[in-house]
C-alpha cells in the first residue's frame, strides 16, 4: 500500500536546526522513499511498510539524542498529482 506522510519535527533544544538537518539527512539517504522538504513539514511517499520502518529507525535516533515532539498524519488516499 502506498502512503503519503507529512511530518513536522520540533526538537526541544537551542541549536534545534542541527537534529532537523540530521532528520533530512536520515530521510533524504534512503532510496525506498520520495522526500519533499518545506518550510512547515516534510512529506514523504513510498510503501507502508518500507515508511513505517525508516521512520522508525530515523525517529528513534533523534529521540535517543534529543528531546523531541514529533507530529505525524499518515494518509493511502494522498497521492501527488502532477500539475495541469
């Protein structure tokens, strides 16, 4: 099944923007999936389970090192459309 996850990442520390980096890097290393960055969110595409399991590799990662809050919507119904 292929799914849609917009992710938004807060880590509660001063120098937040390196474990953001650090998740970009994580996500944006792995073939399996398809990353759009933006301001506000990430969106990342690809097979439930190949998803489901990168996340929670990168995810857990971040947690061990950083405190964090982490917001998820995961959807199979969002697929990208290409532009008119």
């Amino acid at each position: 099944m292929y799914i849609t996850v917009e992710i938004s990442y807060y880590p509660l520390t001063e120098n937040y923007d390196q474990p953001v980096f650090q998740l970009l890097d994580l996500l944006n290393n792995q073939p399996e999936i398809t990353v759009e960055s933006g301001t506000m969110s990430t969106l990342i595409r690809g097979e439930y389970d190949e998803v489901m399991q990168i996340l929670n590799t990168s995810m857990k990662e971040l947690m061990r090192n950083y405190p964090s809050v982490f917001n998820l919507k995961i959807a199979n119904a969002c697929e990208l459309k290409e532009p008119k």
